[in-house]
C-alpha cells in the first residue's frame, strides 16, 4: 500500500516564531511578547519582535514553498492580530494579512492549514485570568468564528490547538515556557476543562460558519513509548504507558483526547483524583466531544520514562545513542509506533503535524546548506510512517517541522529546524539539502523512500 494521491506533503509554523512585526498594523500584545522580554526567560534574551520577517516576506516564502512543491501549508494566526484585545474590536489589517497569504497559497497550489492557537494568548485577556476564566470558551469561540467567516471559503482543513500538554505542562504546571507560572492541580483541572470547552465550541463554529465543506482536527503532542521488543506483551505495555496519566499529568496523551474524543477523562484520572476532578457533565459533553475529520499530531522521539541512577540514560538512550542538536533522540520507528497507538485508541485518520530535527546548521563556502543529518532523519522517520501506511492505517498527510528556522520559543534561534536556511541578521533565505530532497520525495509521493 502506498501513500495516497492526495496525501498532504507539507511544513509547518506558527505564528510568533516566523511571523515578527509583533506590533504593527495594529496587532495586540500576546503573552509571548510580554514573557521573552522579560530578561532570562529566553536564551540570549531574543525575542521574536522580528523572527523570521514573514509578515513582510510571505510571498518570497511562499515562493520557495512551491519551489520545493509543498502540497500543503500549516500556518497559526495570531490571535492578537485579529483582536487586538483578545475579544471586541476586530483588526482588518490583522484579516487582510492572513487572507493575502491564503491567496498567495491558492495562486501557487499549495493547501492552507489553520492552526488557530499555537500558543500566543492575548496578554489583555491572560490579565483576565486567560484559560482559568469561564468566559475564555467564548472567547475562544468568538475568535474562531470570525476567522472562519474571512478565511473558510478558501480553507478546509482547521486545527483548534496546537500541544495542549506543552503549552499548559510546559506554561502553567512546570512553568518553563509563557506565561511561566506554576499552578496547583486544581487549577490546572479548572484550566484544562475550559481548554476543553474552547476546543468544543470552536469546532461548532468552524462547522456552522465555514463555507467549504470543512475539515476539522487538532494537533496535541502525539509521542508515545516505545515497546521494548516486539513481543506482545511488550507491546501491550507501551500502549499502557503512552495513555497513562503521570505525575506531570497536562502532559498526558489521554488527558486531552480521551474527553475530546471518547467522551470522558480517562478513568485513571479520576481514581488519581477523586474529588478534585469533577466528572464531565453531559451538557459539558455534548460540547466538548464533537466529531472530528482527522487526528493531528506532533511527534519527534519516543517519551522517555524514569532515568537510571546507574547510567544517566533513560529508557531510550544508551552509550553513544543518535542525538539531534537539542538532545532529542532519534528513533526512526517513532511515528510508526505513535501512528499504531493512536489510530487503534481514536480510529480517526491521522496527520502528522509536525515532525523533524534540530540540527547546527550553517552556509557551507560553495553557498549551500548540507544539512545530510536532516536528510536520513526524515528519511528514516519516514520509513517508519510508510510502514504504518502499509499496516492500513489511515494517514492523510505529513508536515516537517518546520518550513524556515525560526524562534524556538525559551531556546531562542540557537536550534535550526528548516528546510530553508534563515540568515537572521540579513533575512536571506537558502532552501538547504533537506528541502530539495523532500522536495524529490513529494514529486514522487514517497515512492522512493
């Protein structure tokens, strides 16, 4: 079995990391212009008031995109750019920048995918309460509406979030990224069952406002373990641990699928517990349990479990084991296992929403960037999501991360994860190995991987 003819060879963004011009044309402060100008939260104290200049050069960047022969595109809006506030008046600059890139998509064939929160709150409704505030599912909603009314007869496919266990586990619990507060497991209960509701209602908008027939996803952190062999009851076992409920729980697989798409937290939640989380209601149900078209995912290395006071290494490392340049290892069958675990749990098709490596990438003397590791690590993840195409499982699309290098949110830009080279200082642009040979892959719809 191959991959489909209309499978969504893409790359990915977001907003805050490639866009810049972070207050122009009327666009609102989010919580990560506020967090990465706060010196020490960010590496260097770099921020992404100018990133990768998009906002001024999308169609240069959407030039190179069709020259490498993207399918697709997944793109965040920023919130703050349509409401300046979060909520009230809309910004018709912030609209008329979003609906000139899905033009300039369209013009060169190339599939727009929305993501409409990639973790850039507004700052006005953060100084609200943000998620911990019962109105923050309507505001959410109100958002999504009117990007649906501006840009769905253009677009069809819509992802509502992007990492809920980053943006929460990483923001609110462990408080590492924006906003970088460290809240209590009742507050993070409370959070994430309004999460949960923003999600609901912005799927009914998207479905009762859109004008193309929509398509409608979301894009957690899909990593799940890794069996340690191939036997059965290892295998059963890493399905145990990848829908479990741990310690840091926002981290959890289950922890926000299981309601989205099952209907309930998983039952170890409640036994962990008890009275601290409610059950969900059936009217909480109704809205937050609503149909979806595909299950997106973001998948990099397998998830680690406890590290050995022997060696130092957890259960996926040892002596001398492949590393990209943040540390992440590099696992080929990675998305082949995380494709098995969630299809079979979800039984939604899937689409890889982000999925590559960090590397130390730079301009060679002849101009090029050679980035080879790039190249067999796509080459080899990629194999291993050919073989789950091979098993039946339903996969609809791909996307790298990321299409440019970009700010990598607290790492700042020491980590490159494009497949075009970014002189930061200059702006100039450099499609690198990796580009023209995903390129090669996409003209030949992975028939020689």
């Amino acid at each position: 079995m191959a991959f489909s003819d209309k499978f969504l060879w893409g790359a990915s963004s977001a907003s805050y990391q490639v866009e810049g011009a972070w207050n122009e044309d009327g666009k609102g402060l989010n919580i990560w212009d506020d967090f990465s100008h706060v010196q020490g939260n960010v590496r260097h104290d770099e921020t992404g008031d100018s990133a990768c200049d998009h906002y001024h050069r999308f169609k240069e960047d959407i030039a190179l995109m069709k020259q490498i022969g993207l399918k697709s595109y997944r793109f965040s809006i920023s919130w703050t750019r349509i409401f300046p506030d979060g909520t009230g008046s809309i910004n018709e600059k912030g609209l008329a920048f979003y609906s000139e890139l899905v033009d300039e998509l369209k013009k060169a064939g190339i599939e727009p995918v929305i993501t409409l929160f990639h973790w850039d709150y507004p700052s006005a409704l953060y100084k609200k309460g943000g998620w911990s505030n019962p109105e923050s599912p309507e505001w959410f909603a109100q958002y999504a509406k009117v990007v649906t009314d501006a840009l769905s007869d253009r677009v069809q496919y819509w992802l509502t979030f992007n990492e809920y266990q980053i943006f929460v586990g990483l923001g609110y619990q462990l408080g590492i990224l924006a906003p970088g507060v460290k809240l209590t497991d009742e507050e993070l209960i409370k959070m994430s069952r309004n999460i949960l509701l923003a999600h609901g209602r912005a799927v009914q908008e998207i479905r009762k406002n859109a004008k193309l027939p929509p398509k409608v996803g979301m894009a957690p952190t899909g990593d799940v373990y890794r069996p340690a062999d191939n036997s059965p009851e290892a295998v059963e076992e890493a399905r145990r641990k990848s829908f479990a409920v741990p310690k840091v729980f926002t981290m959890s697989n289950s922890w926000w699928a299981d309601p989205i798409i099952l209907g309930d937290y998983p039952e170890e939640a409640y036994t962990r517990f008890g009275s601290l989380l409610p059950r969900i209601t059936p009217e909480e149900k109704a809205v937050i349990c609503q149909p979806l078209d595909f299950y997106g995912y973001n998948c990099y290395q397998p998830t680690s479990g406890q590290v050995s006071e022997s060696s130092g290494y957890d259960e996926n490392g040892f002596q001398g084991c492949p590393l990209t340049a943040n540390g992440w290892h590099v696992i080929p069958d990675t998305l082949y296992w995380s494709s098995k675990f969630l299809y079979e749990r979800y039984h939604l098709p899937l689409i890889i929403t982000e999925n590559g490596m960090a590397d130390n990438d730079f301009a060679s003397l002849d101009g090029g960037v050679h980035d080879t590791h790039r190249i067999d690590f796509l080459h080899r993840y990629l194999r291993g999501l050919e073989k789950a195409v091979d098993e039946g499982i339903p996969v609809i699309g791909y996307h790298v991360w990321s299409i440019m290098d970009n700010f990598e949110w607290s790492s700042g830009y020491d980590y490159r994860f494009g497949l075009v080279y970014v002189d930061y200082r200059t702006q100039k642009r450099t499609v690198k190995d990796s580009g023209w040979w995903y390129g090669n892959v996409i003209s030949r719809n992975g028939k020689n991987l």
